[in-house]
C-alpha cells in the first residue's frame, strides 16, 4: 500500500469520527435551568413558581417587612416585586 492512499483511507477513518467529537464538544449542554418550584429570588426580583400540572390556583403568603398579605397566584412564574422589597413567599394551604 503506498503512502497516500494509506493517508487517504486513514484520514476517511478519523475525520468522521474526529468531527463527531467536535461537534459533541461544542453543543450546548443544556438550555437556561428551569425556575425552582416555590419562591426563589433572582439578582433583582422576587418571584413565586407555582408548579402543578392540574391548573389550579393557590393561595400564597408574601413576607415583605412589615405586613405580610396574601396573594392569589396561577400556574407557572409570578412576580412578586423587587427582591429587595420580598423576603419571601410560601403556599397557605388553600386553594383560590
């Protein structure tokens, strides 16, 4: 076997496999990570994820300093206001 149709047939082999490993390399891992169930706080909002999958609406209570009150919230992400304002959100127990 001479040299170039070694190098060509060598490099048919490695390069597919060579590519594969690139482009496994440079895809993204994953999307943005979904919100956590519950109240969590980003760099400058307060937010509540009320994670269900039948719909339903809850009652939640929002910590704020001074009086707290309560809030009816839907399925997915709310916003409660500046996280500087909330110092947090938890589920009453009921539904709305």
């Amino acid at each position: 076997m001479n040299v170039r149709r070694f190098l060509t047939t060598a490099l048919a082999v490695v390069a597919p496999a060579t590519g594969a490993l690139v482009l496994a390399i440079a895809a993204p891992t994953a999307t943005a990570a979904a919100a956590p169930c519950g109240f969590y706080e980003t760099s400058s909002d307060a937010r509540y994820n009320h994670c269900t999958s039948d719909g339903s609406r809850v009652v939640i209570e929002v910590e704020v300093f001074g009086p707290n009150y309560e809030k009816c919230v839907g399925p997915g992400d709310t916003w409660l206001g500046s996280a500087s304002k909330i110092d947090g959100a938890f589920y009453v127990g009921r539904t709305c």
